[in-house]
C-alpha cells in the first residue's frame, strides 16, 4: 500500500469517526393529550439528553390539549433545560392546540409544517363545563401572565399570546411566523434543521449555537408503561406495594376460599419485608415475589400432608379429593346458595337448602364452588 493510499485511509477513518461523534438530535413525539404520563416522559428524556450530550431536542406536537399541572411541568422542564428544545407543530393537519400553545411558546425554538395551527389556549374546565366567572377570571389571567411571560422570555408576539387565552384565536403556519408567533416553517424535520442552523440560543447553562444542518436526528421512543399514570400511582406507593397487594389477596382468600390466595399473599408480604432492608429493583422484586410464592405454596402443601389431612389433593384437581364426602354448613344454604366448612378452609356450596350445622355431601364442582345434596341423619357423619 502506497503511502497515498495509506494517508487517504487514515484520514477516511478519522472523518468517519469524526462524523459519529456528535450524537443525532432527538425526536420525541407528544401526539396525544397533555397529561401527566406525557409530562413525566419529557422530564425523563430531557434529563437523559442532558448527560447524553444531545446538540437538540426537537417536540413534534400533534396535540389537542392537556391538562394545566401537566403543561406547567412540562414547560417548567423545557426552562430548566440546558440541552435546547425546538417544538415542531408536524406533520401536515397537526395542531397545537391549548396546552401545545404553552409548549410551543416555551421552547427555545418555535417551528411548523404548513397546514398546521396553532392557538385555543383558553383554559376550560375537564368536564367541559362552564367555570364560575371569579374563579374563570382569576383562571384566565393567570394562564394570560404565564404567556405573556413566555413571550417576552423568547421575543415573540406578546399581544397574540394574550389574545389566544383571552379569545382563544388561532393562527395557520403561514399567519404565525408572518405574526413573529414561531420561527420557523419547514415541511419536515430535515429542513427545519438545516433552517435553524446557525441560531445562538439562551438556555438555563448559557447560550448554545446549533450546528444541526445535515445532522442525523433519531426517534425517541418509550413504552406505554414506563412514564404511564400507572407507573406513577405504583411509584408513590413505594415499598408499601407489595404489603397492599397481600391485604388484597387476604381478602381475595376470605372471598374465595380455597383458592390459595393466601400462600400468595404470604410471599407478597415477604417481599415487603425483604424491601425494607434492601433496595430491590422492580424486575427483582418479581423474581423475589415469583420464588416466594413457589416456596409458600409447596410448604403449604407439605404442612396440610404432613397432618394426614384427606383433603390435599394436586393443585389441578383439588376438588376431586372432596367428592362423596360429607360435611358442615357453616352458613345456612338459602336460595342454593351458602357455605361449608371443609378442613381448615370455607368453601361456597350450592344445591338443596339447609341449616347451619346440617350435613351435606360433596356431589360434584364446579370451578371453586362445591355442588351438594343434603344428608339424612342416618347417614354418615360430617368429615
């Protein structure tokens, strides 16, 4: 190999490594309604894109509203960011409506695809009913001090941003960048990079010169669980979860006796205990809970054989064990339905009537509910 030829190599790799180097600008989709699940979403991935040194972060907005605490938090998040964020209202037929309004206005760059609009960010009440008009005046001059705010923060329309809480008027893409309302029209996110080239930026840490054109951007996805309301109700509970979880399979035992809820529970209750000495992750905590169970449910099993008791049958067909038998109604059967008590569990009966402390035999099953026939006194006595 000529010395050439080695020198172009060389240089060819660099350059290569050189060009990935540079980490692509991020696209996250807020497609939906505004609501908490959305908020935690983008707090999470501007915090991931701040150690990930992400030159941007681009919203693309099809959104028709949201709720108000969500949109503060996400425009809060937006503020704070030192990595800029470009909300982009696309694709074509998009909107920002509402909550989109604020996010829009609060990013460090405003852009649109044609065929797109912007406004309606008069706060309206959930359930679509009118607000009592002091607390609809207070409402709306707070929504209209929090635009006003974004506005002067970002050099925009400050009498428009007023006028679409007020009015709740809109504007086309074309109308809002004639309006100084965005900064940008680009028909897809390619251009709008290559448009904003250049434009120094004030972030939270100091101001940021893009150098986007020709950047490489990538889609940032995220499962429905991970930044869900669920996830949020089950993070609040913290390491209490699992002490809940046994409570309810408690109850599901008394409900549903014979069910082996209760050996289930013991293992939600051992990780409980388990979690207040050591600090579990989630996938951990569902092994642990997953070993218990098994644990708890064979020892249960060799307790009840090993005191010769007659009812332990295999998990599949416990039922089976009880057929022919007799036993005791507990709560009398009226209407065909009560209760008998079998060993050391209740179960549900159906079949003739019968008082409590009656006789009854086990004449067949169905799912966890025992189908019986009265026995005379002469026959054999209860099990």
């Amino acid at each position: 190999m000529s010395k050439r030829t080695l020198m172009i190599s060389v240089l060819g790799l660099m350059t290569g490594v050189l060009s990935h180097a540079t980490p692509p600008v991020w696209v996250i989709d807020l497609d939906d309604v505004i609501e908490v699940s959305s908020a935690r979403y983008l707090s999470d991935s501007l915090e991931e894109a701040s150690t990930s040194n992400v030159p941007l972060v681009v919203l693309r907005i099809d959104t028709p509203g949201g709720w108000m605490d969500s949109t503060r938090d996400i425009v809060k998040d937006i503020l704070a960011s030192p990595v800029p964020v470009a909300a982009y209202v696309s694709p074509e037929g998009a909107s920002a409506t509402s909550a989109g309004t604020y996010i829009v206005y609060a990013s460090h760059v405003a852009a649109m695809a044609p065929a797109t609009n912007i406004g309606s960010a008069t706060p309206v009440r959930a359930d679509g009913e009118a607000m009592e008009p002091n607390l609809e005046r207070k409402v709306v001059n707070d929504a209209v001090a929090k635009m006003r705010g974004l506005a002067e923060l970002r050099g925009r329309n400050v009498a428009w941003a007023e006028k679409t809480v007020r009015e709740a008027t809109n504007l086309t893409a074309s109308e809002a960048l004639d309006q100084n309302v965005i900064d940008v029209m680009a028909t897809d996110i390619g251009v709008l990079l290559a448009k904003i080239d250049g434009m120094t930026l004030a972030t939270k840490t100091g101001s940021v010169t893009l150098a986007t054109k020709g950047s490489e951007h990538e889609v940032i996805t995220s499962t429905w669980f991970e930044h869900s309301s669920l996830k949020t109700v089950l993070d609040a509970l913290g390491d209490s979860l699992w002490w809940v979880i046994g409570i309810v399979l408690v109850i599901g035992e008394v409900v549903l006796p014979g069910t082996f809820l209760i050996w289930f529970a013991f293992a939600a209750f051992g990780v409980g205990l388990i979690g207040l000495v050591v600090d579990l992750s989630g996938m951990s905590q569902v092994v642990v809970f997953g070993l218990l169970s098994f644990a708890s449910l064979s020892l249960g099993y060799l307790m009840r054989k090993r005191r010769g008791d007659p009812e332990v049958p295999a998990f599949a067909d416990r039922t089976q064990a009880y057929m022919g038998k007799t036993y005791t109604v507990v709560e009398a059967i009226e209407n065909g339905q009560g209760k008998i008590q079998v060993g050391d569990s209740v179960w549900l009966a159906e079949g003739e009537d019968c008082r409590v402390g009656g006789s009854v035999k086990v004449i067949d099953s169905r799912g966890n509910v025992l189908l019986i026939e009265v026995v005379a006194h002469n026959e054999n006595p209860p099990n």
